[in-house]
C-alpha cells in the first residue's frame, strides 16, 4: 500500500507557553485502519485539528495525498472527511438536504445517486426526509459519517464516534467501518474503548504529552508485548505460596485456591513444565489451568504509564 498521510516533527506550541506536540512522525498506508489511542490532553484532538486545516502548525510538516496541508490547502483538505466528536446538526433540516448541503460545501456538482449510496451504506436511505431532531444519536452520528463522505474524501477521521452510543450500536458502527475500508477510505480513529481499537484497526498509534509512543501493527504489538496468565485453581485452599515456589512470583487469589503465574510469550521457555513438577513435589493437587493473553488495553495502559514515569 502506498502513504496517503505524512506528518514529519510536526511541533505545535501556545503562547502560554504550552507545548501540545513534540516532534510527531506518522505515516498512514492508504485503506488501513489506524487507531489512534490516548488519554485525555494527549494531543490527539490537536493532531487531527492540525491536519484537518482547523489548527495552525509551529513546526514541521503535513502531507495528505502529497499535497502539503499549508501550501496546497484546498487540494490536501478535499480529500479528507471528519466526523467530530460532538453531534451538531441543524435540528429542523431533513437528513438528505444536510448531507447535500455539505458536498455543495467542497464546491462538488449535485449527485443525487451518489448520495443516495452514501445513505443506503449507512442505513439512513429510510430516513432521508426526516428532520435530524428526530433521529436518534446512533443515526444522528451516521447522518455526521454521511456528511463527512459526500464530498468523496479518500481519508476519514472518526473522533470517538462511538462515544455516548449504546454497545448493540456501537457494533453497527464497526461494521460501517468495516465496509468503507472495504471501498477503500482510509480511516483514522480516535476512542477511549480499547476493545474498539481491538476490534477494527489495523495499526496501532499511541500518544501520550504530545508525543507518539509506537505506530504498530495490532496483531505483532499484542504479540510482541503482550504476556500470558496461567491462572491454576487447586483443589484444596492453601495460606501462602510455599517458599519452594518463591522463584516464580506466584500471587495467590484471595480465597487462597487459585495462583496466577505470569509468563512472557517471547521467552524461550515459559517455565510452566517445571512449574507444574514443583507444584506436586511441594503437594498442591491441581483442579483446572486457564490461561489468559493481556489485551491492548493491557498494553495500552503499560505504555501510558511507563511514559508517566
């Protein structure tokens, strides 16, 4: 897949003397997914201001489609769609003259056929003569989607477009995803569910204090580091990790039946065959083994905090 996206030291300062972003670098492939995760005022609102034309730049440089964001605005902000956070529609105007409005906005010809293929995709053809005011949020955010979209953008930004929405829609909302990189959008997402960043993406972006930790393939980060729980239930509860086990850092659950031993994937030799030796040499009957792979939000919150540090 070839860049649609370039941002090179990009730096952004106050005059309060704030600094927002420190020498950010990243390359988004055209047609990936690429979730963008960060706790609150890391910088990922104004990342995405920055390339969307609403912020200006102090240092560096933005690229979209080989257009720089500064010199060729007009050319680097049509191909990009945003869907901000705050749902903010005009109450009274029906849904098809809204999302209608917005490509008249990019300067684009009428395309009724074309919006209403935008509309079909996002479930919304049904709903196209109701007044916005009467939609409810999860459709009032895919009116947002269908605006951002009608201008034909080949990059999308979703800033926590699932936020405020219940979890049966916020799984319709994965699948619309799913289907415009299928049509071959690039999307950037920003959310605070770890589990949606799990779910849809294909990389992996984490900022933190204005600056960007790792960019990463989803699967070879939680493979890389993530580490497993082997959780081993006994058949008999004991007081404390027997002194002959101290080496493997047991914690013992607080009902006393169960240890958890935790192992790196990447190691050679996870230890659990000597492990399980020494639990019967020490006298411990085992009743069940369960293991557990961290998930992202696991690594995510390592990396926050380590960066904290």
């Amino acid at each position: 897949m070839s860049e649609i996206l370039s941002v090179k030291n990009l730096g952004k300062s106050y005059d309060t003397g704030f600094t927002a972003l420190k020498n950010v670098n990243l390359d988004i492939e055209e047609g990936e997914i690429l979730a963008l995760l960060g706790p609150n005022g890391a910088g990922k609102t104004t990342l995405i201001s920055i390339i969307c034309g609403i912020a200006n730049i102090t240092s560096g440089s933005v690229t979209v489609g080989g257009y720089d964001i500064g010199r060729d605005y007009r050319k680097a902000r049509n191909l990009i769609g945003l869907v901000p956070q705050e749902i903010n529609l005009e109450p009274f105007e029906k849904v098809i003259n809204t999302v209608r409005f917005s490509r008249g906005l990019f300067g684009k010809k009428p395309d009724d056929a074309f919006i209403e293929k935008i509309l079909r995709k996002l479930s919304l053809w049904d709903k196209r003569n109701n007044r916005t005011m009467e939609l409810s949020g999860g459709m009032r955010r895919r009116v947002l989607i269908a605006k951002a979209l009608c201008h034909e953008p080949r990059i999308l930004f979703l800033d926590e477009p699932t936020a405020g929405v219940d979890v049966e829609l916020r799984k319709d909302m994965w699948e619309v995803v799913a289907e415009l990189k299928k049509d071959g959008v690039t999307i950037i997402l920003t959310t605070h569910y770890i589990e949606e960043a799990e779910a849809i993406a294909d990389r992996i972006a984490v900022i933190n204090k204005g600056e960007i930790l790792l960019v990463e393939g989803k699967d070879s980060l939680m493979q890389r580091m993530g580490q497993k729980c082997m959780t081993i239930e006994l058949h008999e509860p004991i007081p404390a990790v027997p002194d002959s086990l101290s080496a493997y850092g047991l914690e013992l659950g607080s009902d006393g039946t169960s240890l958890v031993y935790t192992y790196d994937t990447r190691a050679e030799r996870t230890g659990i065959t000597k492990l399980l030796s020494d639990l019967s040499e020490a006298g411990l009957v085992l009743k069940d083994l369960q293991t557990q792979q961290n998930s992202l939000e696991d690594i995510f919150v390592g990396l926050v905090k380590e960066n904290a540090a």
